[in-house]
C-alpha cells in the first residue's frame, strides 16, 4: 500500500510539474502521503492482532441442546456410569466410566470415552469419582462425547426417569417357548409411566405341543393382557414383577364329541426385560400359575409354574 501511494505521489509530481501549479501539488501530496500513513497503520494493527490473538480465543459454539428423545436417537452409546480414571491429552482426554445402567450400544464392563482437552473445543468435563448420563457418538475407534451433546451430571434416578421418556414407549414381541408349547402369543407392550407397562395382544393354541406324542385335538381363540411394575424405574427396559391372564374359547375338533367350553389362566411371574442394540428386544420370566383350559378331557387344570420368554422390536 505505502508503495503504491509514493509512485503515485511522483507521478502526480511530474504531471503538476508539467502543468506548473506548485500549490495544488504540494496540498495533494501532504494529503496523499496521510491517507497512505493511515492505511498503512491500519494494516499493521490487523496483522498484529491476527498473529497476536491464540486459537483458544475463538470459544465452542453449540445449536441449542437436543431433547432426550432426539439423543437417544442420534447416540450410538447410551448409559449411566461413574467415572474412574481419566487420562489428561493435548488434544483429547480420554475418560473410562464403569457403567451401572445401559440403554443403547455398551456391554462392556468398562466403557472408554473420549472428549476434547478443552471446552473452546467443545470438550465435556469429567470428573472422577462422579456418575454421568452419557450420550456418545462413535467416531473411528472411539466413542466420543462432546460439550454439545446432552451427557450431563445425573443420579440413577434421574437417569432412568429422563431414558424413560425418550421415546422407547412400545414393543412388540413373540413368546417362543409358548409357540413350541402350540401356543401363539404376540405382545404389544406400550409404557404407561416410569414404572409400569401394560401389555395385550392375541392368545392362539393352534397346534399340538412338539412334546407331545398323542394328537389333542383341541383349540384355543382368545386374548392376553398383562402389567408390568419395574421397582428400580426406567420402564421398558429392566427388572419386573408382573401379573398376566388370559381367556379364551377352547373348542374341541373331534367330530365325534363337538364341545367347547370357557378357558384361560392367570399368572405372576417376575423377569428381565433387556435391549440389544436399538431396535431388539428380550425377555425373560418365571412364577406360578392357576390354569384352567379343559374340553372334553383333552387340556389341562390346576397350579403349574409359569415361564416367560420374549424376542421381538422397541419402537
């Protein structure tokens, strides 16, 4: 800039020279070579101050946090765990938290985290010996959680109750042990609070059970409806106790002695219910039964244990 200025200084020297008008020259040139002294200033003073100023100045910039159903969502890891050791980086400090709870993506005893060594660069601030509800993103090998994200400081019960209403309100799920059985159950469980789930769905006994070595030829259309109380919170995923029945209409296929009669029995079980992944669900239970499903001799009455299973999707 400053030699731009001076040549043109000289040139208008030689053509005010020329032309023989001092005064004008030398009123121009005074002007010109401030105009020039104050760019050039002005110059210096942004390249210090971009030079001058450390990267650290330019601080994280977040979109507004995510409501726990859209991170849950967008998380490849989800659970709640205490933090015990923690590795200082230059550029990443790198977290290890032993996981209490697990709703998305962890089965491991110990789950490594990484986080920027800064919060100008959106790093989250573990401490040891603290319990996090985390939400992390996998990234190469890494699970990384950043400031940006929803992971946060939190109790059990708060980490249940806030996984609790993030949007894993249904399932829907086959018993395969009943199906064995000759029974077909598919159960539509939808969560009703943090700590109850209700559940019904069809009840079919349409073929003889593959344990058996004589024909029965009965069978069974009805409904099943069921609750679910889960203790420690966090409904649908967790331990339960529960109580289901079921009634039907049990017909007998024998053309020889038509008959149907009423049936169905009621059950208290207590079980787990465990999410694989995002979208696959089991389950599992015992307890006892009063079962009446009888028709013309064929069937079975009275107290037996009860035993639960469950394979299907959350949604």
């Amino acid at each position: 800039m400053t030699r731009w200025c001076e040549r043109m200084a000289r040139l208008w020297d030689q053509v005010v020279g020329i032309l023989r008008v001092q005064r004008v020259n030398y009123g121009f040139i005074v002007k010109l070579r401030k105009f020039c002294f104050l760019m050039g200033l002005a110059t210096i003073l942004a390249t210090a101050q971009a030079v001058v100023l450390p990267a650290e100045a330019h601080s994280c910039t977040c979109l507004p946090t995510p409501s726990a159903a859209e991170a849950m969502d967008n998380a490849d890891a989800v659970f709640w765990g205490e933090v015990t050791q923690f590795e200082r980086g230059e550029w990443q400090h790198r977290v290890y938290l032993k996981p209490e709870r697990s709703w998305k993506g962890v089965d491991d005893e110990v789950v490594e985290v990484v986080t920027a060594s800064s919060a100008a660069a959106c790093g989250f601030n573990f401490e040891i010996g603290q319990s996090y509800l985390v939400y992390a993103l996998a990234t190469d090998d890494d699970l990384e959680v950043t400031l940006c994200g929803r992971t946060h400081r939190a109790d059990r019960d708060e980490a249940q109750a806030e996984v609790a209403g993030a949007g894993v309100d249904w399932t829907v799920v086959v018993d395969p042990l009943t199906t064995v059985l000759g029974y077909v159950h598919v159960q539509l469980e939808r969560r009703i609070s943090d700590r109850f789930t209700l559940y019904m769905g069809p009840h079919l006994r349409l073929f003889d059970s593959v344990f058996s070595d004589e024909k029965e030829p009965y069978r069974g259309y009805g409904a099943e409806l069921g609750v679910r109380f889960f203790p420690l919170g966090g409904a649908i995923d967790g331990f339960w106790v529960g109580i289901r029945g079921v009634a039907a209409r049990v017909v007998t296929h024998d053309p020889a002695e038509p008959a149907s009669e009423f049936g169905g029995y009621v059950s208290a079980l207590a079980g787990y219910t465990h999410f694989l992944g995002s979208r696959f669900v089991l389950s599992g239970g015992a307890g006892m039964q009063y079962i009446h499903y009888e028709v013309a001799d064929f069937g079975v009455s009275g107290p037996l244990p009860a035993l639960h299973t469950a394979a299907g999707l959350r949604f």
